[in-house]
C-alpha cells in the first residue's frame, strides 16, 4: 500500500513516455509533458482499490480531484530520487537527500503539489547546507511517515511549526541546528523533548538549558572522578591482588606476597610442610582453588640476584614435560622470593620405597627411566635451570604413579657433572633403600665406600631385601649399580655422558620388560 502511488509513479510515465522524454531535467518534463488519455481512468480506478492513497484523500466534493496536478505529481518523484543518489529508483524511494546544492534544494521545495502527494516510501528528508534562506519548509511535513528530518546548516528564520511537527510520530531523528529561528523556549513542548540538544545547536531554539547543565556537569566533574577510582582500583588489583582479575587481563603467573601471605594463612606452622637448606616448604591454596607447594627461599640476596632469579623464573614457567611438575608462578618482591609449583597429594620416592608397591625391580626402573626422562629434558632443552634431584624430591603422581622432579633450585649455578653425580646417587638410592645422612659431611662419600666394597661380588648385601630379584635379574641390576657408581665418580673425565645414561637405563628398562 505505501508504495503504491511510487510505483504508479514508475510505471505510469515508462509506459505512457519514450525513454528519451525521461532523460529531459524535471522542469522540461513538467512543461512539456501532459497527462496519457485514460490517466484519469486510471486513478479513479487505483482510489477505489485503495482509498488511502494520497491523491484520493485529498479530494473532497468542494476540492475535486485535479488531474494535471496529480500528474505533474507524477513526474517529480523520479527526478528526486535520482538527485538523492538512492540506489534503485525502480523499486523504491526512501531517502530524499540534497546536500550542498542551494539551486536543486530550492527548485524541489518549490514543488508544493509534489509534497501534497509526497510518497509513502520516503522515510528520510535531508536539506542539510543548502543555505536556504526562507521559513521553515512547511510542505515537507506532509510527508507524515518520515523518521528523520534533517534541515541543518541553512538560513532558516521564523517559527518552528510545534504542533505540525508534533504530527510526525514516526519521527526518531531531528537536527534542526546552525539556522536562525526565533529564540523561543522549547523544553515545554513534549514533542521536542524526544531529541537531546545537540537537535537544536545554534538553532535560536532553547531545550532545557538546566538538565543540559546537569549533564554537562556529570560529564565535566563527576565522570573523571569516576574513571580516576576506577583506575586506582584497577591498579592496586594489578599490583597487590592479581588473582582477582580475570585471567585474559592478568599475568597468572606473577604473584605477589599479599597473595602468598592468603594463599598459606600468612606462612602459618600448619601449612609448613618442610624446612632446609635456604627453602621453606608449604602447602598453600590459591585464590582459583588450586593447591599449591610454595618453595621460600629464605637466603637474602642482591638486587642483581633478584633479577636473574626472576629471569629463571620465567625460564622456568615454561617447562612442560610430563616427569615436571607444573610451575604456576613465582614471587619476587622486596621481603619475599618464592617459586609456586602444582601440589602432587602423591607419596614421594622416598616414602614409596618402603611400601610393597616398591617390591618390582621393574616399577623402580620405570621410575629411574621417567626420571632419566625429565633430567634429560632439562639438560637438552633448559641447561641453565638446575634441579634438585633425590628420592625425596621426586613425586609420584596421584593416577599412574609417574616420577615427577619436584625442585628447582633457582639462582644456584648449573652444572653438568654435578647432575650426573646426583642422578647416580638418586639411582643407587633406588637399588638399596638407603640414601646418605645429609647431616654429616663426608656421608656421600662413605656410602659409595660401602657400595664399592660389596660390588660386584657381593651385591645382595646391598640391594633392598624388600626388593624380589630372580636370578636372571641380579646381572642386570649390577649393571645399574655399575651406572649408578660411574655417575658419581670423582672425575667429570669419567662420568658418562646424560645421553650414555639415558641409552643405558633404556637397555635396562627393556630388559625388565622382557623378562616380565
């Protein structure tokens, strides 16, 4: 129906006209051209189906129906929607548009019998600086179903017509700013009262100058004020409780000791898990839920110090390999440094010994061989990180009772032979059940005095009694004793190499599974 008259438009002069009487401008057609002869057969016929078209309610027994200016109606429409650049004339006109050219603005003002029939399918008016100098343009109001009208930027004078604008309620966007209508308060009328200011910018119309005072007083003062808690709040989550940030705006990584202080109940007896040798061990809870071992370390240190150690802490954030545990972050404040690592609820190597799942010399192998693993791992991928290796350092997973190394010795200087000479222990620790007292100084020493007397002649004495070895094993597990004492001799010239070591534990492991 709202297209209605557009499409008689169209269809009216394409079918009446020669194309070459379309391309004339709209004055040659409007002086020269004259209605078909059933046009008039034609719109009393388009009434009857559709009394609601404009021409036909705009007649009346005292005001017949004006056939030549019906027609001259007719002829307008595709000129103007054509000089509003819309993109399909064929089929529709939304949008009369006319920026910037005064002459064309004027001329189709002028057309009163086009806008006394102005189409239902124009929804959008704008005349925006075209330096129109005349009083408001009252005829573009019949066009009642627009939703915008925009007349900014002219020499408009006079009055605005309030009540024949208040007709327009389809109408969301209004600009009537930088004309030159009489100065007149408009905050009463409800109608503009829909538009904020920014409607009426230089306009000689007045809104509400004391809600705009409110806003601008919201937005000069009271917004700043607001941005400026925010970021202090912002700040102090960043720097003191970073936890509380959502995880895509924070480092999860980097915590701060105000955490660590909650996360153990402020370093509490009951979280304290072990102490030794600089480090202080608990058992922390993170603000996310997860458990945590919080390694302290407890030795003062230079500035310098305190920057390589956060530059291996973020080495270390990196390590993945299934026999490590996971490393979730680290403190590296004035008054505390700390490494935050995954809590394994599984036993560690030292204490998994002495139980019956130990009794296999094949699941001790399989634990040196995930050790052998991970220590390779480090050595090959991360040779600057250094690693605390003994049973007691080691882990079992809670599930499949995988080794897991535990410690990182952060700050300490890494040394290839002094990890070799570890691992052989570690791996004679695995044979016997018996480890060194790190008490005593030259306890080392005298227990690979005593593994030396007793090898290879003697190796029962030795290996854990807990542990069943059929005789077609015993070979095999001298051979890892062997290993074990090459690791830790006193030359690095006759220790072997980790690949050596990985080559052989390998051998080993096979060799166990054959005979399983």
């Amino acid at each position: 129906m709202a297209s209605s008259l557009f499409i008689f438009f169209l269809t009216s002069l394409s079918n009446f006209l020669p194309l070459s009487v379309l391309s004339a401008t709209v004055l040659e057609d409007l002086a020269t051209l004259t209605p078909p002869p059933d046009f008039t057969t034609t719109i009393t016929t388009n009434c009857l189906h559709n009394p609601l078209l404009r021409y036909c309610n705009n007649t009346s027994s005292s005001s017949p129906m004006n056939i030549t200016e019906i027609f001259r109606s007719t002829i307008v429409p595709g000129h103007l929607c054509n000089e509003s650049k819309n993109p399909n004339c064929i089929d529709s006109f939304p949008k009369i548009r006319i920026h910037g050219r005064p002459k064309t603005a004027a001329l189709y003002l002028s057309f009163n019998f086009f806008w006394k029939y102005c189409p239902l399918t124009v929804v959008e008016i704008q005349l925006v600086n075209n330096s129109l100098k005349s009083e408001f343009p009252t005829n573009v109001l019949s066009c009642a179903q627009i939703r915008t009208l925009d007349l900014s930027y002219n020499q408009l004078s006079g009055s605005v017509p309030v009540q024949s604008l208040s007709r327009l309620t389809s109408l969301t966007h209004l600009n009537l700013s930088y004309n030159r209508f009489l100065e007149e308060k408009i905050s009463d009328s409800e109608f503009f009262n829909r538009f904020n200011a920014s409607s009426f910018i230089h306009s000689g119309l007045l809104p509400d100058v004391k809600r705009n005072k409110m806003r601008v007083l919201v937005l000069l003062i009271v917004f700043p004020i607001v941005v400026i808690l925010l970021c202090c709040c912002l700040g102090w989550l960043c720097l003191k409780r970073p936890d509380y940030l959502r995880r895509t705006c924070r480092r999860s990584h980097k915590l701060t000791s105000a955490m660590l202080d909650a996360a153990t109940d402020e370093f509490s007896d009951q979280r304290l898990v072990s102490k030794g040798n600089g480090v202080d061990i608990y058992r922390g809870t993170l603000r996310d839920g997860r458990e945590a071992k919080i390694e302290v370390y407890t030795e003062k240190v230079s500035k310098e110090k305190r920057r390589e150690f956060e530059e291996e802490c973020e080495a270390v954030l990196k390590l993945r390999h299934k026999n490590l545990v996971k490393v979730l972050g680290w403190c590296n404040s004035r008054n505390l440094r700390a490494l935050v690592t995954e809590w394994t609820n599984g036993e560690n190597v030292e204490t998994w010994l002495s139980s019956s799942l130990a009794s296999s010399w094949r699941r001790r192998l399989r634990v040196v061989m995930g050790v052998v693993e991970g220590v390779c791992y480090l050595w090959e991928q991360w040779p600057e990180i250094t690693f605390d290796l003994n049973t007691s350092s080691v882990l079992l997973s809670d599930d499949d009772q995988e080794p897991l190394i535990s410690q990182f010795k952060i700050g300490d200087g890494n040394s290839s032979s002094t990890n070799i000479f570890n691992f052989g222990l570690f791996l004679l620790e695995m044979i016997t059940n018996l480890k060194p007292n790190e008490e005593q100084e030259d306890s080392a020493t005298r227990y690979l005095e005593y593994i030396r007397v007793h090898c290879p002649d003697n190796v029962e004495r030795v290996v854990d009694e807990k542990m069943k070895i059929e005789e077609r094993t015993l070979e095999k597990v001298k051979e890892a004793i062997a290993l074990g004492l090459m690791c830790t001799d006193g030359s690095p010239l006759k220790q072997p190499s980790f690949t050596q070591i990985y080559d052989m534990v390998v051998s080993l492991y096979e060799s166990s599974s054959r005979h399983h």
